[in-house]
C-alpha cells in the first residue's frame, strides 16, 4: 500500500456506466456519473481530487491504469462488462497493484446475485480489495478504504 499522502483518486468507469441514471434504472439506480462525483467529492476531506471517467473503450481504460501507476496515483475501478473477460485490463490492473498502489474493484450490484456470466471475475485475483452491492456506496467505501489505509 502507499505510504504517502493520497491527493488524488482515479474512478475508473468501463463500458454503459456512462448511461447511469437511464439504463435499467431498478437495477443500477437513478443516480448519474454526476451524482456519483458529487457523492465522492462530498465524502473526501479538502485536498483530495476525485478524478472520475468514465469509457467505453478497453484500450484507453488500459491507459488509464498505466497512468496511474506513472503518477502513483490509487484507483477505484469498476470495470464493467470487462469484469468477466478483459485479460488486457486484468494485466494493466495488475500492474497497480504491483507498483504497491491500491486498486479497489468496485460494482454497483452484487455480481453474484445476476446472471451466471457475471459471477467471474478476472480483475479480482489481482485486486486490493472488491466491494459489490452497495450502490454509489460501494465508490464511497472504496474510497474511504484508500484514504484510511494510505494514513
């Protein structure tokens, strides 16, 4: 884990979270990634930027990752559909956490409650931690854990 003080939080977003609020909202709420980044930057003390995205691209997830281990930065990432098969994006998440930074794979819903296809997970066995099942809560505890463990 990180031993230096935490100033930023990547929240890392994969495919259809940008339709949040309107896509199946008795599954995933009516909150939007708006709402979300309100929650967040709420709930972090003066001086942490909550830097949230949001793609529909593996490639520039990937990116993102790698940005995160160049600028030492945490990251709270839910991946998405990519959850279930991206090798790429397990590789990339990997290399956070071998850089000895947190990532906290993150889902709205409880994966395992779903269809059987999203019970698998191939971020998870490279993962800091996973918190499923909570909402926009599970962003806001992931973050929390970041912030109490890098103190």
């Amino acid at each position: 884990m990180t031993s230096n003080p935490v100033t930023r939080v990547l929240v890392l977003n994969g495919p259809n979270l940008g339709r949040l609020g309107s896509r199946e909202p008795e599954v995933y709420g009516s909150g939007n990634l708006s709402d979300l980044e309100a929650l967040l930057v709420a709930s972090v003390p003066s001086g942490v930027e909550i830097d949230l995205r949001q793609t529909n691209d593996e490639a520039e997830l990937i990116d993102w990752l790698h940005e995160a281990v160049d600028s030492a930065s945490p990251v709270v990432l839910n991946p998405a559909a990519f959850t279930h098969y991206s090798y790429g994006l397990r590789d990339a998440a990997a290399l956070v956490t071998k850089a000895g930074l947190p990532l906290v794979e993150v889902h709205i819903t409880n994966p395992h409650t779903r269809e059987s296809f999203r019970h698998d997970s191939v971020i998870s066995g490279v993962a800091t931690g996973v918190i499923a099942g909570f909402g926009f809560d599970s962003y806001r505890l992931a973050v929390d854990h970041i912030l109490r463990s890098a103190r």
